[in-house]
C-alpha cells in the first residue's frame, strides 16, 4: 500500500536493458524404467511369498519452495545468494518457457547473475532484459513435474537516499545511512494465468507485481558476525551454528530489514509474535504502532479467519512511503514523526491498513496492477472495521479525514496505468472503494457482509483472485440487490 505521494519507483527511469546471447538449452533426459515381461529359459519363478514390489509415488507440492543461502556484507552493501526453487508445474499446461522476475535488475549494476542451471544442467542461453529473464525450454514441462531451478547472484545495493523530483515515491529497496532494505530481492517465477506468464511493467504509483504463493527458507548469516545488524524479516527466526534461519510458509514474499540501530518492542496476540522495529527517539510511536498492530490482527482474526504465521514485523522505514509483504510491514518515518500520542492519527491507520494487507494481499493474492482495488479498498475499509470495534468514537473522524477529506471521485476498478497521478489513482482505488464497501454492508446487512468476507477469505486463500470471483461469491451471501451501487462504483459490471 502506498500512502504518501513523495517519491516513487524510478525503475522506468534507471531502467537498463541486459541482453545476453540465445541459443538452445540443453535437455535434461528423462529416464521412464520399464520391466520385460518376456521371459527367457533361464528365468528363474518369482516365489509365491515375495511381495511384488510397488512404485512410491512422490506428492507434488502445494506451491513452490525457495531457499536462499543469503550472506550479507552489511557495510559493504552487498549481499551474496545461492538460491534454489522448487517450482511445481500447477498450470495443468505444458510449458515451453519460463519467465522469472528479477526486480533488482532494474537499477543498473545492482544485480549480477554468477551461475544459472535447471535440473542440474547448466543454462547459458537466456535473456534479461530489465526486470524479465525469458528461458525457452528444450523440452515441454509436464502438468505436475517438478522443475529445480537454482540461480547464483550478488546484489550490490543502491543507495535509496537520492531521490528524483520528477517521479512521486522514494525506492524502498536499497540502502540508506542506518538501513538495509530488501524487497523484491531475489528470483522468482511470475504466475502463469489463463496461458500467459504475468509480468507487468513498473509504474510511478502502486504496485505492479503478481506473486503466487510460496514456502520459504532463508539461511542467513553476515560477513563480520561480530557487528552484524539487528534484522527484521517476514519468517520465523531459528538460530543455526553460524547463520539464523528464517521460515514462512504459504507466502507471497519475503522481505528483511536491518539496521544497527533498530530498537524492537513486542507483543504477543495468541501465539502470534508482533514485533516493532524503530529508532531512537520515536520510541512512542514505535509502541503506539506495535499496541495497534496488535489490535488490529485480533481484531481481523475474528472478523475475517485467523492469521496464519507465527510473527508480525513492522519495521520503521527510513524513507517517507509504506508497503505491504508477507508478515512484514514499512511505516514511514513521517508518521513517527508526526505522532500526537493518541489513535487519531496516521501512524495508527497506516499501521492497520498495513495489518490487514496480511489478509488482503497475503492471504488472498490479485494482480495489483490490472485490478489493485481487490487489496486496496478492502485494506482501507479495515481501518473502519479497526476503529469501530477499537475506537468507535473516531468513526466520524475517520472518515472526513481519511477517506473524504480530498473528495475522492473515480472509479474503484481502475488499473494504476489509468490512474491519472497518485492522487486520482488512491482517490479512486482506495477512497471510493471505502464508500462502495460501506454502501454495500448497508444494503446487505452486517451478518451478510462479514460471512462473505470469512468465505471469500476461506475460498481464495492461497489463490490470486479476479473481480470475477469477489462478486460470483458475493452473490452466493445475499440475494439482495446492489446492482445500483455496482453501477455508481465501477466501470465494468461483474
């Protein structure tokens, strides 16, 4: 989610295209054991008491699986990779290509490709060309085959300090003077939707990527443990002989954050570890975010479905903009700042508006691009649902200050290329999706409403969902009509 229209991503124009020669790979050759059932005159009778032997059928994953053996040279602003993804053919295609997103690619020198292979064969003959890098396969990959991908590359971070005046937002990924940021860092293979792989360009405001979901392992360790930062990350950490390693299932990214200067407080919802990440001197709104974080994700629990991870991470960003990752979270350093001691304020609905990105985004994934008001309205409107079971005597404030305050217009079902500017596109994804959600419980009715949002949940967790699939499920909660305020709100009826 982005929140503020300071700075944004200047991958458009730090774009540098890297074309490396194309040729045929080389296959891998697939053995398929068979038996003779020819006998010979000196076979011998299988005795009537030896079992017959049976196949062991290996389950095909549920999702992909990276593992990344991650060494990071913090204050040379480098970071070395071995990573391996087991990636599932779930298409129930066969597929002739394979298209990995490879996001750091975008800013000049800062990714650098050592080693490529598939199924153990070396891989020569690609090309990457910006954030793409295109494979052709030798041979088809069968409808539930399981393919081993592993990529070896350095990352030699940019500083995210210099920020351009003609774009909108500020880079997260990078460096700054007491911050270490990745996100989008590593390979990974873009969703194949309805025959294509999806891979959208970046824009100037919102987010362009489409993630599926995935199991994660990332064993990290520092160059000099001796001054090795405080780190902040989407998994559960798990201390090893000489690395830390983090773990997260069923998510949509993995994200890490680390400085020398993190002070972290946390909390415990359920079993659920909440951590908040911030520097010295804005301790009080370091706690004020952790307590509505934490309230939040009680909160959400009981009205959508339970949060499926172990930790929270909400991280201080030392930059002026906000975003959603798979248990992990920026707030920017402005709302520290401008923090006034009570729930009235920015620090604490971003905070729960990032909170709730960790139903609508992680758990039930869309394409941020072409369709970003299935996560963005649904996470704004959980600020209501935040402040009127936590604060309901803020819910008039709330609204003429968040949501109606630049008199939002517009309709909610815009792609971010259509946008027309920060403020229209957030105006219309994120405001006026507010308004069509509010109208829409009250036409239905409360106990509508919220089951539906507990089945959407429910149906279309794990998935990346269209508006196709919000409204067929919706339709299965009310027979009430609402046809009127589906006209007012969209552009394209469902």
């Amino acid at each position: 989610m982005r929140n503020k229209s300071i700075s944004s991503v200047i991958a458009l124009f730090l774009l540098t295209f890297i074309l490396s020669a194309c040729s045929s790979l080389t296959p891998t050759p697939t053995v398929t054991p068979t038996a003779s059932l020819i006998p010979t005159a000196t076979s011998t009778p299988v005795p009537t008491n030896t079992p017959t032997p049976t196949a062991t059928l290996v389950p095909v994953p549920e999702r992909a699986k990276y593992t990344l053996d991650t060494t990071i040279d913090y204050d040379a602003h480098t970071v070395t990779v071995s990573e391996k993804i087991l990636y599932p053919n779930l298409t129930g295609n066969q597929l002739n290509t394979l298209v990995i997103a490879v996001v750091p690619n975008l800013w000049s020198g800062s990714f650098n490709l050592t080693g490529l292979s598939i199924n153990g064969t070396p891989i020569t003959t690609y090309t990457l060309n910006g954030q793409r890098l295109d494979i052709a396969l030798p041979d088809f990959f069968k409808p539930n085959e399981v393919m081993t991908i592993d990529v070896q590359f350095m990352l030699v971070m940019p500083f995210a300090e210099q920020e351009d005046p003609s774009v909108s937002r500020p880079r997260i990924y990078g460096f700054t003077r007491r911050q270490l940021n990745l996100t989008n860092w590593y390979p990974f293979v873009v969703p194949h939707i309805n025959g294509d792989w999806v891979l959208h360009e970046p824009w100037y405001y919102g987010e362009h990527l489409v993630y599926d979901s995935a199991d994660y392992e990332v064993n990290l360790k520092f160059a000099d443990p001796a001054t090795a930062p405080i780190v902040a990350a989407s998994g559960s950490p798990e201390p090893q002989e000489g690395f830390t390693r983090y773990s997260i299932t069923s998510a949509r990214t993995f994200a890490l954050a680390a400085s020398r200067e993190f002070q972290v407080s946390s909390l415990m919802v359920g079993d659920v570890t909440v951590s908040s990440y911030y520097y010295p001197f804005s301790e009080i709104g370091g706690q004020a975010a952790l307590q509505a974080s934490a309230e939040a994700l009680s909160v959400y629990s009981n009205r959508y479905g339970a949060y499926p991870h172990k930790t929270l991470s909400l991280v201080m960003g030392d930059f002026n903009d906000g975003m959603e990752y798979s248990a992990f979270f920026y707030l920017s350093r402005d709302f520290y700042s401008l923090y006034d001691g009570t729930p009235a304020n920015y620090l604490t609905f971003v905070a729960v508006h990032e909170t709730s990105h960790q139903w609508w985004f992680d758990q039930v994934g869309n394409d941020q691009a072409e369709q970003p008001w299935l996560d963005e309205s649904l996470a704004t409107y959980s600020e209501r649902v935040y402040y009127e079971n936590i604060h309901p005597d803020l819910i008039n404030w709330w609204w003429s200050y968040r949501i109606d305050f630049y008199n939002p217009q517009g309709f909610v079902d815009i792609p971010i290329y259509d946008g027309q500017g920060f403020r229209p596109y957030t105006n219309a994804a994120y405001f006026q999706g507010a308004h069509f959600l509010e109208e829409l419980r009250a036409r239905i009715g409360d106990e509508a409403f919220f089951a539906f949002l507990q089945d959407y949940l429910a149906q279309s967790r794990g998935k990346i969902v269209t508006s196709n699939d919000f409204f067929r499920i919706l339709k299965e909660h009310t027979s009430t009509d609402y046809s009127d305020i589906v006209r007012q709100y969209f552009q394209n009826i469902y």
